[in-house]
C-alpha cells in the first residue's frame, strides 16, 4: 500500500492534473470475507497478517495527508461501500 510508485494513485493525479473539478475519494476497505474462515478451518487472515495489513493502512492514511488528502476507511464489503461513496449524476471512476 504505496504512494510514491502506485500505478492507480498515479492515474488519480493525471486525472485532477487534466481537471481540476474532479475529486479523489481515496477508499479502503477491511472486507469481513478476507478475516472469516476458510472452508479448512482457519482464518483466512490471521493475526500477523491482519496486523500488517492494519499497519499499511495506517501507513498509506498517514502518507495521504501528508499530501493533502485523506483515506476511507470501512469494514464492510467494497461493493456495499464504494456505491454510497460515488455522486449521484456525475462522471464517476473507481479504480481498483
């Protein structure tokens, strides 16, 4: 969970650079199906990995308002959070 060299926060910057009208929702979400078990018993993520993964995200949060901006954060599934977070009759891009 990079800045510096992310390909999709790179796209987001040629986009306000080209428009400056547009805005940037940077999102991400704690999805509750990648923490559940797996049909072999564990979980999916355990608890090494679920704090790495909390860490990166605190990480990328931090870095993004060092830069003026901000992060979301949702422990929902994506596709029940991102349709709440796009405008209504304005030209909407997700990139994933």
């Amino acid at each position: 969970l990079r800045v510096l060299d992310n390909y999709i926060v790179a796209e987001a910057v040629n986009i306000v650079k080209s428009n400056r009208d547009a805005q940037i929702v940077p999102v991400y979400c704690f999805d509750p199906r990648h923490f559940a078990r797996s049909r072999y018993g564990p979980k999916k993520t355990g608890i090494h990995r679920a704090n790495f993964l909390l860490q990166s995200v605190e990480n990328l949060k931090a870095r993004l308002k060092e830069l003026g901006s901000d992060l979301l954060v949702f422990h929902r599934t994506p596709e029940t959070v991102l349709p709440n977070c796009l405008l209504a009759g304005a030209e909407n891009s997700v990139f994933t």
